[in-house]
C-alpha cells in the first residue's frame, strides 16, 4: 500500500468513532400483563435468617427508550408486590449509561444496577464500575454457552444478560417471494435486477461497516483476537489479515465491483431504498424492524443471514444486553435478586410481548413465543450461528481502521494489503491507548 493510503486510514481511523447499533421494540400486539407468580429459583426467596435484611428502596437505570421503560416498570411493579421492596427506575440513555455511572457511582448518587452492552464490560470492568455476580449453576446453565463467555471477565460474571441481539436479513415478498438459503442466491437475483440508473438493487448490505462486514470474515476463518479459555482474548493475536479474512472481504469488495452495492452505500441510504420497494433484501439489525413494517407492511419478510458457498451461515455479532450490579450498591444481595427477578422467564417473556427485545436465555430463545414470531424468529435463529462480539477494552480500537480498510476495498484496493495496514494500525491504536493485552 501506498504512503498516502497509509496516512489516509490513520487520519481516517483516528476520526471515525465507533459505536454498536442497539435494538429497540417494533410496534406489535403486546401482552398486558406482567409476569405472575414466582420464576422458579429466579425469582427473590422468601426471608431467612442468613438472608440480608430487605431495603427501602432500590434504583435501577433502564433504557429511555418508551417501551422498553414501560415494560420494564410493570415488571418491577410485580417485584415489589411479590417482594414488598421498593424499585426506583431512572430512564438514562442506555449509550449514556456508562459515562453518567462513572461519575454518579463513586459519588453515591448511582443505581444498583445499571444497564450495558456485553462487548462494554471490559471497559466497564478496568475502570472498577461492575461487581462480579455470585450466580447458581442452575442460572448459568440457562444460558447459552458462549453467552456465559461473552459476559465473563478473569473468570467472573459480570454483565447478568437479558437481550439477545443480531443482524438478520430482511426481504421484501414482492420481489423475493421466498427466503434466499445461500448467497450465490441473492448474488444470482442481484445480476437481473440490478439498475443502478434506477436505484434498484438486488440486496443492500452497509458494506464499509465492520458491524456488517466481519460476518462474512468470519465466515471462512478470520477472527479479530483469538480467545483462550484460560485467560480469555488475546490482543497480540490479531485474525483480520489471514487467509479466510482476505476471501471474505474479496467477496464483499467483489459486490462493489459488480455494481451490486453502490460506493455511496451508508445504512440510511440501504434503509430509504428499501422501504421505498426498490431492494430485494437488507441486512440490518433489530431496531429497524418498525421502520421497515411501517413502510413495507405486508410485503415484509425476515430470514437468517444465507448460507456461504463453503455452507457456513455468517456468524454476524452476537450482542447482549443485560444488568451490571454497581459495586457501590449498600444492598448488593437484594440487588442480585432484582436482576434474577428481571431475568426470569415470565419477566423476559413479558418483555419481548412489550418490548419487543429477544430474550438472551436458552429456554426463551427455543420457545414458541419466539420460534413462530413471523419477524423476531429469525433472531433466534441467526444468534445460534452469532459470534459474541469482543468484550476485552481493545474491542474499541477495532471499528475505526477495518471501516477504513472497506472504504479502501470498495474503491478497488487490493484486499491482502489494505487488511494488513488495517492490522498494523490497530495494533499502534491498541498500543497508543495502553489498552492491556492478555
């Protein structure tokens, strides 16, 4: 690679900032009543002599999204008359959170428990804002293993995960009567239907997005640090250069070359074709859901992400949401018992009726009330083949020069060389910022 394209992804890198999409709830039919009765072990046991003494009050930060703070307020109204403690819920932001908590925790103005994504723990875990939970193995054998990974640090719990999250594939009946299984199908559709003069595209994915792109990385053996089970991510070893990372970004340059994905391509521009009708398919994530029906109505459909040609499903981020137990809460036993409450099957289930979030544990992921939703199914089903993103703090380094490495391969550069500049310039970003390696 040239000089000039080096500086230019460092500039490039320097000033992209790097944020994950959360999912808010679609507009549906919801459930109005909240959670009844006890959730087995879950939910707060009766007093015991060896039990702490119950509080007045306790705080908890949930998102300001409207939905998700009325659902989480009915669910938590159950508690305390189950309970008959007191809960506080403080609508903050959930990007906020952690920087408001920061401040509001060491000062005692913070929550018990406050809310965050999986991939901010390590972060969230090195600046001392998070308490380790003492959990059942009957509880953490409710999740998913590498749901357990994704929120463990040095061998703790840190994050107790409520959501489930990933990109999907939304497509529109009209022009896609059935769910493409492979891309070779979607590549093939793409090749009649494509008229760029016309703005219309056989499928739109945000093809200078990491989000987006590492899926198809991934999928034939690129991994971004590798992990070991005994110490977890490792920083010095990096996987966006090696072989299968150089044939799955050829692939998606080769869309770009093809005039399947125009250069100009951003999520808002893929977002306003669809939902005119001129695209035949979209990757994107579970917040846009509502903004896709209200335009498409009937015509809107979901699916996994299409298989590769080597028969793997593109393993799109897995990310996670869920209860951080605040280390400065005076009332750390009862607060853990809120989180379980919160975590139940009836409260989840109550949840995703309301707010339309898919449910983080196994039991919920494989019932019915998601595995026949017509949209949220899809879900379920692509988080079984999700990869957890990342949650040591040098995950943060990583958005700003791989975007810049797609800018570079959808203007034609060559893949190995851009991927490696990319690696060089993440390891000097990781490096700069004294992100600790394992």
């Amino acid at each position: 690679m040239s000089m000039n394209n080096r500086v230019l992804i460092l500039s490039m890198s320097m000033g992209l900032a790097a944020t994950l999409l959360t999912a808010c709830g679609p507009d549906r039919n919801t459930a109005d009543t909240p959670p009844e009765g006890n959730a087995a072990t879950n939910s707060p046991a009766t007093h015991t002599e060896s039990e702490a003494p119950k509080p007045e009050k306790l705080t908890i930060w949930a998102n300001d999204a409207e939905k998700e703070l009325a659902a989480m307020k009915k669910i938590v109204e159950k508690f305390t008359t189950e309970t008959g403690v007191k809960v506080e819920v403080v609508p903050v932001n959930a990007r906020e959170q952690a920087k408001t908590f920061s401040l509001d925790g060491p000062a005692g103005r913070g929550p018990d428990l406050w809310w965050a994504t999986h991939n901010s723990m390590g972060k969230n875990v090195l600046q001392g804002l998070a308490e380790p939970y003492e959990l059942s193995d009957d509880i953490i054998s409710s999740y998913p293993a590498k749901t357990i990974k994704a929120v463990t640090q040095n061998g703790k719990i840190y994050n107790l995960p409520m959501v489930a999250e990933t990109a999907i594939l939304y497509y529109n009946k009209e022009l896609l009567p059935e769910a493409p299984q492979k891309w070779t199908e979607l590549e093939s559709f793409a090749a009649s239907y494509t008229d760029k003069k016309q703005d219309k595209y056989g499928f739109l994915i945000d093809g200078t997005n990491f989000y987006y792109t590492n899926m198809f990385m991934q999928g034939y053996g690129a991994y971004i640090f590798n992990y070991k089970e005994d110490t977890g991510y490792d920083s010095n070893d990096i996987g966006l250069n090696n072989e299968g990372a150089v044939k799955g970004a050829q692939l998606v340059q080769s869309w770009f070359k093809k005039g399947y994905l125009p250069q100009s391509i951003t999520g808002d521009v893929m977002d306003g074709l669809f939902k005119e009708g001129k695209v035949g398919a979209v990757i994107s994530v579970p917040s846009s859901l509502m903004n896709y029906k209200q335009a498409l109505g009937e015509k809107l459909a979901t699916a996994p992400i299409p298989m590769l040609d080597n028969g793997t499903r593109p393993p799109s981020f897995l990310g996670l949401k869920g209860w951080v137990l605040s280390p400065y809460s005076k009332n750390k036993e009862w607060a853990t018992k809120l989180a379980l409450y919160l975590t139940n099957d009836e409260s989840l289930s109550y949840y995703f009726q309301n707010a339309g979030e898919v449910p983080a544990k196994t039991a919920m992921l494989d019932s019915d009330l998601v595995t026949k939703d017509p949209y949220f199914s899809a879900v379920g089903e692509q988080s079984k083949s999700a990869t957890p993103t990342p949650n040591n703090p040098e995950i943060s380094q990583t958005w700003a020069p791989m975007q810049s490495a797609f800018t570079f391969l959808s203007q034609g550069s060559d893949a190995k060389e851009v991927l490696d500049e990319a690696v060089s310039q993440l390891k000097e970003q990781i490096a700069l910022n004294g992100a600790p390696s394992k």
